[in-house]
C-alpha cells in the first residue's frame, strides 16, 4: 500500500533550519515526482516544492525560492526539504505528495516558526 510519512517538523528561531523527510512505502519513488505542500491557518494549501524522476529537476515556490531545497535519496526511498533561514510565515503543516493513479498524501508535520 502506497505510504507516505513526514518527520522533521518542529519549534525554530526565525532565521533557523529544518530539514523534514518524507518516507515511501509501497512503492519506488525513483519513478515519481515528489512533491512538497504546505498549509497555514486559514489559507489554502499550497505546492512549496516539486522534484522530477528522471533528471531530478526542481521548482520552488517564490516564497521559499533561495531558501528551500528539495532533494531525494531513491536507495532510502526518501525525499527532503531542507529548510533554510526561515521566516514566521513558514509556520505551517507540511505534507508530502506523490501522483501515481490517484493523488497519495503524507498526514504533514507541523513547522512552527517563533520567536
């Protein structure tokens, strides 16, 4: 069965790092694109980061563009966001995303940035 869990999120200083991790399960991720979103309070969710399959290209919303990095690790079938200088309005549930047949979603990890 097609899994999707996120770890990493926490309590960080603005200006601090975070790298979260999403681990698949069920299958191989090497053949996907991986996605990560974000949700606030009150707002939509929105796409934060995308990594391709084959050629590991990336996107990154403007917001987090210069401070955000996806990469992916396919032998520990793994994908992370790593979390640089981050800003109060980062404070969000993160979840991680892959499209097969059907969308699959991770249950997020809580960012919380304060001072």
């Amino acid at each position: 069965q097609t899994q999707l869990v996120e770890s990493g999120g926490g309590l960080v200083q603005p200006g601090g790092s975070l790298r979260l991790s999403c681990e698949a399960s069920g299958f191989s991720i090497r053949y996907y694109a991986m996605m990560w979103y974000r949700q606030a309070p009150g707002k939509e969710r929105e796409l934060v980061a995308r990594i391709a399959a084959e050629g590991g290209s990336t996107t990154l919303a403007d917001s987090v563009k210069g401070r955000f990095t996806i990469t992916r690790d396919n032998a520990k079938n793994t994908v992370y966001l790593q979390m640089d200088n981050l800003k109060p309005e980062d404070t969000a549930v993160y979840y991680c995303k892959v499209v097969r047949s059907t969308n699959y979603w991770g249950q997020g990890t809580q960012v919380t940035v304060s001072s």
